[in-house]
C-alpha cells in the first residue's frame, strides 16, 4: 500500500516538474542559452523529486485531494530548484 502510494506520488512529482521546466523553456521570454535552460530544468526536476515528498506531505493537510498536493508541490520545488541554479550561476559568472 505504502509503496503504490510513493510510487504514484513519484510520478506525480515527475511529471509536474518535467512539465514545468519545458512550459519554462519553450518560453520565448526566457532568454537564457539552451545549455542553461537544460540545466535549470534537470535542477528543477530534481529537487522537486527530492523535496517534493516534503512539501507535499505539508500541504496535502490543507487541500482536499493528495494528487493536487503533489503536483503543486513539485511545480513549487521545481521552480525554486530552477531559480536557485539562475542564482548560483549568476554569482559564479560575475
């Protein structure tokens, strides 16, 4: 039961992080080279696999449904996971 649950919410997690970080790519605002939004997206993914259980599991007591919990949760991780990349490489570059 514990296993098909974390296997689900994996995929969830997954597939909202992956999702985010091409909508953030084939955005024609963002201007960044390919090799950075590559990275900022495999980041982003990451930490949103990695976090994600840990957020998720903290709003999953608010909403009514755990699906939304952690595809919200891995589109917050991802996010933060990609804007700490922009800020790392930012200050490593100047």
């Amino acid at each position: 039961m514990i296993t098909e649950q974390l296997n689900d919410n994996m995929v969830l997690l997954l597939v909202s992080s992956v999702a985010g970080a091409t909508v953030r790519a084939l955005n024609p605002a963002n201007k960044d080279s390919l090799t950075s939004k590559a990275t900022q997206g495999v980041v982003g993914v990451l930490s949103a696999i990695f976090l994600g259980p840990l957020i998720g599991g903290m709003i999953e007591g608010y909403v009514s449904d755990p699906v939304y919990a952690m595809s919200a949760s891995g589109f917050i991780c991802g996010i933060s996971g990609i804007e700490l990349t922009k800020a790392i490489t930012g200050k490593m570059l100047k």
